[in-house]
C-alpha cells in the first residue's frame, strides 16, 4: 500500500485572514521593493515562505499559558518550568535562557574559545560561525563532501567526515580544539540530518581526545524524525526517545527556539556542566538579564516550555516534515528543478535548472523569487549570487556554485492547499520561463547585502 496521508493533527481555531491581491498590484509592489522579497510589506503577502524562524504558530495551550506569565524580575515560576521542560526533554541538567539562539552562541563562544582554538562545525551558519570568529577561534568544516554536491542523494548529508576531523588532529594537535560544534538538519545545507550511527561515532571520537560536542540544537527534532524515517532499528522509537539519546551525546547546546520549540522568540544555552553552567549564569546577567529570565518575560518563558512539551508529539513532528516534502513531490512531479532529497525545513528550487540560459551575474535566483511573488503572492528568499557577497581580495561577485531559491515552510501556519497554490505557481512560471528576463542592481549595500539590495529589471 501506498504511505497514507496523514492529516495536521490539529483543529484551526483563529484565523489571520491574508490580503487578495492582484499580480498587477504585486507587480507595483515588487517594483517598489527593489524586487528584492526582504523589502515587501508583510502585508503584501499572501504565502509567506521567506523563514520558519519565528514565524510559528502557537496552540490553545500555549497562548493559555501566556496568561500565566509571572512577571517578577527573579525567580519566575515560568522559569522552573521551562527548565523542568528542558531537563526532562532534552535531559540536560542546567539551563540558561536567553532571546534568541545568538545570545546563546555569543556565551558559549565566549566562554569556551581560547582565541588561536578551532571549532569545527558540520557545515556553518552564519551567526554561529560570527560569533565563534569573534572569540578568536577558527572555523573548521567538517561535513562529509556529499553535503556540497546537490545531485548528491544520500540520506544523512548532515554526517561528519570523521577523516577530516582526524587530519585536523593530527596537525594541530587535540589541544586546538575547543568543542565540536554540531548541527542538526544542517540549515546552510538544506535542512541535511545526520545519522545516529555517526553522531555515535563522533561522540566516542571526540571522548577519545576529550573534546565534547556542544550541539547548535536548532532543528533537532527535524532531524530525529530522519532518524526514525530512515535508520535501521529506531522505526519502532518514540520520537521523545530518539530525541534524548541524541542530546545524550552532547555535553550541552544552544538553541534557537524560534524554530524547533514552537515559539516566535526565544533561546536558550542548556548544560551538563557545572563549570561552564556557573560562568555563563555570570556572563548571561551582562548581557541579556538575570539567569531566571535572560531577555525573556515570563509569559514568553511559560509558551516555550509548554512548546518544547509539545513539539515531540510523533504526529506533530510527522505532520510538519511530511509537508514539507509534500511540496517537493508537487514540484518533482511538476517537473521543477530541486534540491534532493528534500530537507527538514524548505524546499530549495534550483534557479540555475530553472532558467538555464540565464548568466549567474543577472541574479536567476534572485529572479525567479521576484517572478514567483509576482505570480502568486508567495514570497521566498535567494540563496546564490546575492548571497554569496563579493570576494574582498577581488571585489568581484562571489560566484557561489548552488544558486538557489529556498521556499521556507513556517511551522503549524499553512495547509497543503497553500502548498497546492505555490507549487501551482512554480509550474507555472516554469511553462513561461523563456519570458523571464534577469535583474541588474542597483543599490548594493557593503555587508550582507541581500538583506537591502535593490534591482532593476534589464529592459
Ligand atoms: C536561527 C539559527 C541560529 C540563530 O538563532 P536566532 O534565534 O536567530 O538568534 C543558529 N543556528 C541555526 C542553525 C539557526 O537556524
């Protein structure tokens, strides 16, 4: 029999209507936003797929628990019982809130690179690696080669490349290493999980040499459902059970809880470490408040932990993967061109297959994104050229090798009838793509420029 559908194991109960529009008004819109889809209107959208960062929605349960918020500067009941949640979830001892996942990174890089040190990381991503540079450490890659070959089908794109992490011993020595700083469903990779069979193996290596893995846990849960899905003896596991041999094999980690954990901000730093635990209770009151709050009110602290007790339901997890790769399907089968297999998190269109013709240096990624809000509203982000910057030594357009267009799927928010709307409009655009003309820019800011870059069509 062929896999069932599995419904959203969830009623709606509010709704947020969205705006109708029309492609002439989307057209005015893009032309204003210097067809760039960071400088829309959030209410000019109708399918909004630029991040599932924040963009969650929360359950009758949580938004109840918001009206149980204990406001008071120390000691909030919240704060006990996010940490309850995290001891028990997660099966880390000490916990250390903070407002977003960076705070946690900036803490942690701080207080455990010894400038000179390196971190190596299945992959990077961007504020992770920023704040391990500021510390003065170095980032290694340690991913295994297929994660950078987008033809590449293998299941656990995520796994590190033991060999790689062996050499980088054998130069520099045990000692030049702070942490191992590994990535669930690795974000830059396309939402790539890693084996449990290889974290395994990572942990006994890094026990050999006393280095401990301090996990960037943002998208764990993602990758347990992976795990369950595809790896031999864990189909009959409960997804709270793979969850917590998982973390099992860290000594810590930080965490953005504005994705996995069901929540619109927050984060936290979580610990088996008294040393380390001790210190960053001393670092967290400098910069985001004292160690029961650390930047969060107590409502917000009450809604994350009753989220981190939710997320871990089998039919939640189940139901937000399997939409995801409901899409990809929709497009395999429409016959656009994308990233596979599909990831955790996003479906990645690949612009370069899309529009083959294009030259790289008039922004097909960049393109395609624009043309698709246009089509139908749905708004996605670039990942390729814009990206990618300029080369400092050159000043010359990085001309990365993936130009991608990356459909970013919030948690619990849409049905897969939106999903039946933007695979529809892909198809679409698809059928007239000979019609669609590159983009020059305009405006180019120095630092991180797809944020504010602004374009113009080429006549
Ligand atoms: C979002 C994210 C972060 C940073 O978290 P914020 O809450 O946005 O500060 C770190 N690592 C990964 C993999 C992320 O996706």
């Amino acid at each position: 029999m062929t896999k069932r559908t599995i419904a959203e194991p969830y009623k709606i109960k509010a709704v947020e209507p969205i705006k109708v529009t029309t492609p002439e008004y989307r057209a005015k819109c893009m032309a204003e936003a210097g067809y760039n889809t960071f400088l829309l209107r959030s209410e000019d959208v109708t399918i909004d797929l630029l991040t599932d960062s924040g963009t969650t929605a929360m359950s009758d349960r949580q938004w109840a628990g918001m009206m149980l918020g204990d406001e008071a500067y120390a000691g909030s009941r919240n704060f006990y019982h996010l940490e309850q949640a995290i001891n028990e979830i997660y099966g880390f001892k000490y916990v250390v809130p903070t407002h977003q996942g960076r705070a946690a990174e900036h803490i942690t890089s701080q207080l455990r690179i010894q400038p000179g040190q390196y971190v190596p990381m299945n992959m990077y991503f961007t504020t992770t690696r920023e704040h391990v540079e500021r510390a003065g450490g170095i980032f290694f890659d340690c991913i295994i080669d297929e994660a950078h070959d987008t033809s590449s089908k293998h299941p656990f794109k995520g796994n590190v490349d033991i060999a790689k992490l062996d050499r980088l011993v054998a130069e520099k020595g045990a000692e030049a290493i702070a942490y191992l700083s590994i990535a669930p469903c690795v974000n830059m990779a396309g939402g790539q999980p890693f084996s449990m069979a290889n974290l395994r193996e990572v942990s006994a290596w890094g026990e050999r040499y006393g280095i401990p893995i301090i996990f960037d846990a943002t998208r764990a849960l993602e990758n347990c459902y992976f795990i369950q899905q595809r790896e031999e003896g864990y189909a009959d596991r409960s997804i709270r059970e793979i969850f917590k041999e998982l973390m099992s094999y860290g000594e810590g980690c930080t965490m953005s809880s504005k994705k996995d954990n069901l929540v619109n901000i927050g984060g936290f730093l979580a610990t088996n470490n008294d040393e380390f635990f001790l210190r960053a209770k001393e670092m967290v009151v400098v910069f985001e408040g004292l160690h029961t709050y650390g930047g969060m009110s107590g409502r917000d602290m009450e809604a994350l932990a009753r989220g981190i007790e939710e997320m871990v339901e089998d039919a939640h997890i189940a139901s937000r993967v399997r939409q995801v790769e409901y899409l990809g399907q929709r497009l395999i089968d429409a016959g656009v061109p994308i990233v596979e297999p599909v990831g955790g998190h996003a479906v990645f269109i690949d612009a370069r297959g899309f529009l083959p013709d294009m030259p790289q240096d008039h922004f097909p990624a960049q393109t395609l994104a624009a043309a698709l809000y246009v089509d139908s509203g749905v708004r996605s982000m670039e990942r390729g050229i814009v990206s990618a910057g300029r080369d400092p030594e050159t000043g010359e357009h990085r001309h990365p090798k993936l130009e991608l267009v990356r459909l970013t799927i919030p948690r619990r928010v849409y049905t897969n009838l939106h999903m039946d709307v933007v695979a529809e409009s892909c198809e679409a655009l698809l059928q007239q793509r000979d019609s669609i003309a590159g983009l020059k820019m305009v405006y180019e800011p120095e630092k991180l420029r797809f944020f504010q870059a602004r374009f113009e069509p080429l006549a």
